[in-house]
C-alpha cells in the first residue's frame, strides 16, 4: 500500500494560537514538517506536511483539522504520492 505526502495550509481565527493548533494537529496527524508562513498585516498561516496512507483518505483528514478549536480555515495545497 503506498503513502501520500499532504500538505495543508491551517488559518487560525487568531494569529496567537498557532502552537495550540499545532499541538492539536499532532494529535490527529503524525506532523512530518511544519512551518509558520506569513501571510500579511501580522496574520500567519500555518503549515504542515504529514504521510498517511492512500486509502484513508484527504477528506476526512481535512476536516478534522478545520474541527480543531481556534481554525478558521484548512487548505490542502498538495497531495503526492510517495513510494517507501
């Protein structure tokens, strides 16, 4: 079964809360890489990268993480699939 490489984009409702949705999201997704981006006026976004299996499915990940307290909005800005 082959894994697929997601990467998200996470808006917070509030731009200090980042680290509480970080955490959040560690418990949903096994986090492989993670950044802040900034997106301007002092608003950040944050993203993250994370493997899962093909078959689980993206949908379901994505909204799990837009049920995260304190996310605005959940951006899937890519999807590859990665041979281990």
């Amino acid at each position: 079964m082959a894994k697929v490489s997601v990467t998200v984009k996470i808006f917070p409702e509030d731009p200090s809360g980042l680290q509480e949705i970080k955490a959040a999201v560690s418990g949903i997704v096994k986090i492989s890489e993670s950044r802040e981006e900034e997106i301007g006026f002092g608003v950040k976004a944050l993203v993250i990268r994370f493997l899962m299996d093909e078959d689980a499915g993206v949908d379901a990940v994505e909204s799990k993480l837009a049920g995260i307290p304190g996310v605005s909005q959940v951006q899937v800005t890519s999807v590859d699939r990665v041979e281990l």
